[in-house]
C-alpha cells in the first residue's frame, strides 16, 4: 500500500480533497504561517530529512554559483555540480516491485512497456540551493494576503515570490506550480525537438524560443496586475513549417484576461489571432504529440477541471540535470527507442505533492484525469500522468530541471513525454548539439518583442 506522508502544514483530510472550483479566501492560519523559516523553510517545504535519512535535511547552503563549479556565464550548456557521483542503486523491472511505493503510475507502465532497457539510476539527494532573500520575502508576505478569484481562475498575490507557501486546497497548488514558480525572467534558445517513434526512427523538429516573465525580474515585488509572461515561438524544422510564428501573452486572471495569441502564417504572410488557444489543441511541431497545457507539465487555465490535493509523498524523480544538457553528449547517443538513454539520466528521491485533476462534467479535454507531482523545495512540476476518458493511462512525463546560477533558481530543460499506446517519445527542448544552451535573464527584452506586431516584423 502507498505511503502517504504526513504533510506537516496541519491540513485536514476535508481540506486535502477541497477541490479548485471552490473558492479560497482564506488565508492559511497565523500558527502555519510563522512555521515558515523555521520548520519550514522560506517557500514552505519541510527542513527535515526522513526518517530513513535518505532525503537529507534541507540545507540551503548554496545561492549562485556554488564553490568549486566553474561558471562561464549565461548561454552554455549547464554544469553539473555534482560531477563525481555514482548512482545508489538502479531500479529495473526486475526489482521494481521493492521501490513500488516510491514510483509513479507512469514510472511503472515504463517498466512494464520496455522491461529490458527502462531503468532508474538513483543517486544521492540533495537539498542545497536557496532561493533569493527577495523569494522569501514575497512568499511571506503571500501567506497572509494570497488569495483564489473567480472561481480559482485568478490570483491576487504578490509577484516575485511563491504566492501560496502553505496551499490550502488543490487550486492553490496547481497555481504555485502553473503560474507561480520562480523562474527566469527573460529566457532565449534554440533547441531541438525529437519525436522518436517505435521504430527508432526520429522526426526533427527546432524552434527559436523567447520567453519574458515581467513579475520575475531579479529584485522585484509588485502586484498581480498586466501581463504576467510573454511568448515568441519560431519554427525552424521541419523545413515545411519554417518560418511559421506563435505569440502570445499570459495574465494573472484566466476568466477576466484569458490568453491571446497569434501565429504568423509564412506562406500568406498573415498574422491571425489563435482563439482558445490552449487546453487540448496539439502543441504546434510536434506532431500532435502533446497537447498545449501539457508543456512543462501543465500550463494555463485549469477551469474544465476539479482539483485536488491528494497528499505528499516520497518518490523518485529527476533531479539536478545538469549533465543530461551537456555539449558532451550526442543525440544519436541519448535518444534510444522507447525513452532516453537510462545512463544519462539522474533520479534522486525528494518528497513531492501528488496533484490530481479530474475532469468537470460538461467539459471535454483529451486527458479525463491528470495527476501531477510537485516538487516541495522548488514548487516545480516534475512529473505527470495523464488519463484517457475511459480512466486508462496514457501518456506519462517528466522534466529534468537543473540549477542555474545566473538565475538563483532552477531551469527547465528537456521534457520527456511518453505516448504509452504508441510506444513513443518526444524529447522536447534539446540543446545538447547546439552552440549554445539557454540564455537566461538578460537585459533588452520587452513587450515590444512580442505579439502580432512583433511577429509580422520577424516573418518580412
């Protein structure tokens, strides 16, 4: 039987299963919210280690560049601080049934569709970078004034900084790790997209992405109003799409302000407003493998469905990447039929919060159920399982985050999403044969760069 583990923030089992639809007004009691600093850390995850003592304590020690790594500067390929590590012990489909508790559903379908080549390197965890004093500070001051909006759909908070360290109901959950995580406030790259099918044969596709996240700018705390991010995509394979645009724009209120976005049509050179755009449409390159609010695990409204807190629990899940992103490794090396190559991925075991949306009736979307797996020290998405209308899993992924000192905060690097049915993968956002990785929270860009003006100037 699953472990689930004591959350440490007093909720009642009442609370736990408030779903997203319900509004929270409310904010988290004045005992829980002087907890933060002291048991709990400054965005709310528990300090102490497990029982076991295999999560370690919450240590903090590192903000920046860490002693001993060497740091070039933003755009190169990432650098991995714990370069001399072994795994632990690897977990296969032999053993597997031992470490059940610990794994996701989509973990063990893995094991179940590839039991020869699948397996999961755990190496030691570690819980050494801190987020900034700026962090902190927004964070605390959320936990007495955050609050829910129409209907779950908006959020008046304070920038910069987690807005809901001690999450009360699953709408304040999806919201940390959807709109809410600390990030990098300007990202620009060119990574490439693989979608290996299950023959081993790769459909390519790279994309010049821009991103800009005003409320996340360094130093930074303001209120929930404007714009809270800015998108460009430009497609430059396949060759048949190049030089198609997307654009758009985020707010803080899905209901009031919900997303605009454009795409460029290089063959018409036209630009045309994208209604809806979201939710279950096929994310553009990538063969409809992924739908659009499955990027990074879940992104945009979550109005079609009722949302949950089911608890936290211990799992294994990849952390501290780096090495995955290195110039060292070729893509004919990582990308292996079936999921990427076990020998460069990193698992360590951290407590995460189990997310679980169910879809609202009336509503329609691919996915009737998706449970996510939120990482307690960084508020990120790390996993997610996604459910069919008939309640069968089927499709499962993962992102591999790695340290960015340039940032003070973790970067998302390559997503992994599984089509279970089809035994394939998309490896998503691969930087590992270009020149340069991610540039991160440099100066120059604007709002300016972004929308229907800003992609008509690049598509002349």
């Amino acid at each position: 039987m699953r472990r689930n583990y004591q959350i440490g923030l007093c909720l009642s089992a009442a609370l736990a299963l408030q779903s997203y639809s319900v509004l929270s007004f409310g904010q988290a009691p004045a005992d829980q919210i002087a907890r933060l600093g002291k048991d709990l850390t400054c965005v709310g995850a528990e300090k102490a280690g497990n029982a076991d003592g295999s999560i370690p304590e919450y240590s903090g020690k590192w903000l920046g560049v860490p002693p001993g790594m060497k740091f070039d500067g933003t755009g190169k390929h990432p650098v991995d601080p714990y370069p001399d590590e072994k795994p632990l012990f690897v977990i296969t489909a032999q053993n597997m049934d031992q470490y059940a508790e610990r794994l996701s559903d989509g973990q063990k379908a893995l094991f179940k569709l590839y039991p020869q080549t699948f397996r999961v390197p755990v190496y030691p965890s570690h819980r050494d970078f801190r987020f900034s004093d700026t962090v902190c500070q927004a964070a605390l001051e959320n936990a007495s004034v955050a609050k829910l909006v129409d209907d779950g759909e908006g959020v008046v908070a304070r920038t910069g900084g987690v807005a809901f360290p001690i999450p009360q109901t699953g709408g304040e959950l999806l919201k940390n790790a959807s709109l809410f995580t600390v990030r990098a406030w300007t990202e620009e790259y060119v990574s490439d997209n693989a979608y290996v099918l299950n023959d081993g044969n790769i459909n390519w596709g790279r994309v010049h992405s821009r991103n800009i996240a005003p409320g996340l700018e360094p130093g930074r705390i303001g209120d929930t109003v404007g714009n809270s991010a800015f998108y460009l995509n430009e497609t430059l394979l396949p060759q048949r799409d190049k030089g198609e645009i997307n654009t758009g724009t985020e707010f803080w209120n899905d209901k009031t302000e919900p997303r605009q976005s454009w795409r460029y049509d290089p063959g018409t050179r036209r630009v045309r407003q994208s209604p809806g755009y979201g939710f279950d449409m096929a994310f553009p390159g990538t063969g409809g493998s992924i739908t659009v609010d499955e990027v990074r695990i879940f992104n945009g409204s979550g109005q079609r469905y009722d949302w949950k807190i089911v608890g936290k629990r211990e799992m294994y899940i990849p952390y501290n990447t780096a090495r995955l992103h290195s110039e060292k490794l070729k893509y004919a090396d990582m990308l292996t039929p079936g999921h990427m190559n076990p020998d460069n991925m990193r698992y360590e075991l951290h407590r995460v919060w189990e997310l679980e949306g169910t879809l609202k009736p009336g509503y329609r979307h691919l996915y009737g159920k998706r449970k996510m797996y939120i990482d307690e020290d960084t508020w990120f998405p790390i996993m997610g399982d996604n459910y069919d209308n008939r309640g069968e899993l089927w499709r499962t992924s993962m992102l591999n985050f790695f340290y960015a000192p340039e940032t003070q905060t973790w970067q998302a690097g390559v997503g992994l999403y599984h089509d279970l049915n089809a035994s394939s993968y998309l490896a998503f956002n691969l930087v590992n044969e270009q020149r340069n990785a991610y540039f991160l929270n440099q100066a120059g860009m604007s709002a300016r760069d972004f929308g229907p003006e800003a992609a008509r100037r690049l598509g002349q």
